[in-house]
C-alpha cells in the first residue's frame, strides 16, 4: 500500500542502526582475525581503512580492474563511502554487491604506450597521468552524488602497474 514511505522507513532505520557501531574497535576486530602473513593488497587495503578513520576521511577511492581491491576494502567495513572506478562493465556491476561501495564506470579507453616503452620513464609517465585522470573523474563522480565536496579528504588505493593483483598504493588527497 505505501512502498515508497516503506522503503524511506527502512532506509532510516539502516542509517539509524549503522550510527549507532563504534568503527574502530570493529576494524580492529576484522583485523585482528585476518589471517597472517596477507597479500599486499590486503595489507595496502586494510591500512587505506585505518588511514580514511584516522584521517576522517571523507571516502575512499579506488582504481579497480577486478573489483577485488573493493571488496578488501568492504572487508573492513569503512564508516565512509568507497568509490570504485572501473573500466569493466562486469566489475562494475559486481562491486554493487559490497558494503558500503559505489562503483563507476571509466569509459575512456586506456592510452598505453607501445611494448617496447614497458617499464621506461615514458611508460611510467603515462601510467601515472592515466590514474591521475581516473582519480579526478571519480572525485568529480562523488561530488555529483553529493559524497564529497571540496576540501574533503580522500584516501586513494591503486596499482602500481595495470592489471589484476598490483594493488599496492595508498594515497591521502583533498577533493578539489
């Protein structure tokens, strides 16, 4: 009979009921739990958690090409919003399924320089304008959502080469 009053309910009572965990001592819990040794990635992953709640961060941002960098992160049930930009459509869709993330869709196609540039300064330069790009078009993302706005302090967690498995980076920025 009322499903949008219901559903506006529902979501006061989610907001209500997430206010109310103490983040700290949780994350600390998960952590603690984790099995040791961890992957990099986990370890950059958990620590870009405990860097957004030292910081106050306002969100994290992560550069994801499988999505499981997202979902690390999900692990340790940040208190802010974990902004996720992708180039896959299928990664996209799938990071919907972890706690507290918002994936985006990064069409733009990747510019690569030639094989033989693999591992130059040249390479590296392009590499690092490509994630520079992606950082500021998901930065503009959580702004249109009203996830951020200028000043906020933003926790940044990307790769140190393209593909799945280099998760390895953690940075601390403000929103434009």
């Amino acid at each position: 009979l009322y499903p949008i009053e219901t559903v506006e309910m529902m979501s006061h009572v989610c907001h209500l009921a997430e206010s109310t965990i103490c983040y700290p001592p949780y994350f600390n819990e998960i952590r603690q739990l984790t099995p040791r040794p961890t992957s990099g990635a986990e370890a950059t992953c958990s620590s870009a958690v405990n860097a957004a709640i030292e910081q106050n961060a306002a969100a994290i941002l992560v550069l994801s090409t499988s999505g499981e960098s997202a979902r690390l992160i999900a692990k340790y049930r940040p208190p802010m919003p974990i902004l996720t930009v992708t180039r896959s459509p299928h990664v996209s869709r799938q990071v919907h399924l972890y706690r507290g993330c918002f994936p985006f869709l990064y069409e733009r196609p990747q510019s690569l320089p030639v094989l033989e540039e693999v591992g130059t300064q040249k390479y590296r330069e392009v590499w690092q304008e490509d994630v520079d790009s992606r950082i500021a078009w998901g930065v503009e993302q959580g702004k249109k959502l009203d996830l951020l706005k200028s000043g906020d302090i933003i926790i940044t967690v990307q790769g140190w080469k393209g593909g799945i498995g280099n998760t390895n980076t953690m940075r601390i920025i403000h929103a434009p």
